[in-house]
C-alpha cells in the first residue's frame, strides 16, 4: 500500500505538467472568427453598400450576425427585410380602415405591392442564398426595393406611407448590396 502512494502522487503530477503545457490552440482568440475579426467583417461588408448605418443597425441588433460569414449577414438582411415588409403591410391595413375613395385604392395597390415582396421576393433572396445562387437573391431584394419605391410614387407626393416605403427600400438596397459581395 506504502508502495502506491509515490506512484499515483508521480501521475497525478505527470498529469498537472501535460495539461498545464498543451499549448492554446484551442483558445477563444485563435479562431479564425474572433469578435474583433467579426467586428471587422461586419464593418468591411457594410462599407461596401449604399447605407453603412443601416446595415450596421440592422446586423448589430441580431446576435447572429456575431458568428456569422457574408452569406450569413445577408441572411440576415434578408430577416430585416422581411420584418420591414410586415411593417408596411399592417400599416396599409391600419390606414384601409380609416382611408376612402382614391386613398383606397392605392393603398390597395401597396398592399399588393408588400404581399409580392413577402411571398416572391424574400422566398427567392432566402432560398437563393441557401442554395448558394446569390444573383438571384440580389434579384429578389432588388425587386423588393422597387416595389416600395413604386408604392411610393403612386401617392404623387403626399404618401401616409413614407416611413415605412423609405425603410424597406433603403434595407432591400443594402441586402442587395451585401448579396452582390458574393458574385
């Protein structure tokens, strides 16, 4: 028994020496994406589109974006399009139910307009740049992006509309932009 002691005391201490000298490869910093490299992936894709603002808004406001590749940023953007599609669409709702006559029916025609970006536009950015075809994701937010500046100029200058056509087309060209990065 006396004999053990010296032994199991000589391989634990074996033990402590080779954990304490493997080396840190394995660290946080090492990997090929650390924060400050995704920071700067970040900021390189986003100086490469026509509003640096809001993409970097819209990327810093997903926690996705912090692990993420450029296909994976404009994945992203195409979310944020999505998001600001609904928006545009509930508000044409909420101003139907106040609005008449001539209001109407271009409210109608906005309406139709949303609609097309949420079940054409955006499928076709998404399921493109899952299937590694990134032109006709530029396609898609592309188009999406002049849906919202024809609704806009269908009110001839007095749009209730403006908030939300200027945020979708200025998120659209921005996706577009990124997803151009890809060609």
């Amino acid at each position: 028994m006396t004999n053990l002691k010296p032994l199991t005391l000589f391989f634990f201490l074996q033990a402590i020496i080779l954990i304490t000298s493997i080396p840190t490869t394995y660290s946080r910093n090492t990997f090929p994406l650390n924060d400050e490299k995704l920071s700067s992936l970040i900021e390189n894709t986003c100086k490469k589109t026509p509003n640096y603002n809001i993409c970097i808004q819209s990327l810093k406001q997903n926690s996705g974006s912090s692990v993420a590749d450029v296909t994976g940023l404009a994945q992203i953007m195409v979310k944020v399009m999505k998001a600001k599609a609904n928006d545009g669409l509930n508000k044409i709702h909420q101003l139907q139910r106040v609005r008449n006559g001539g209001a109407r029916k271009v409210l109608s025609s906005c309406g139709d307009k949303y609609r097309a970006i949420l079940v054409a536009d955006i499928p076709q950015a998404i399921e493109a740049l899952e299937k590694g075809d990134p032109k006709f994701a530029e396609d898609g937010a592309n188009d999406a992006a002049n849906e919202a500046s024809y609704c806009e100029s269908e009110f001839n200058g007095k749009s209730p509309l403006t908030i939300q056509n200027n945020a979708m087309h200025d998120v659209s060209v921005v996706t577009a932009a990124m997803v151009r990065q890809l060609l």
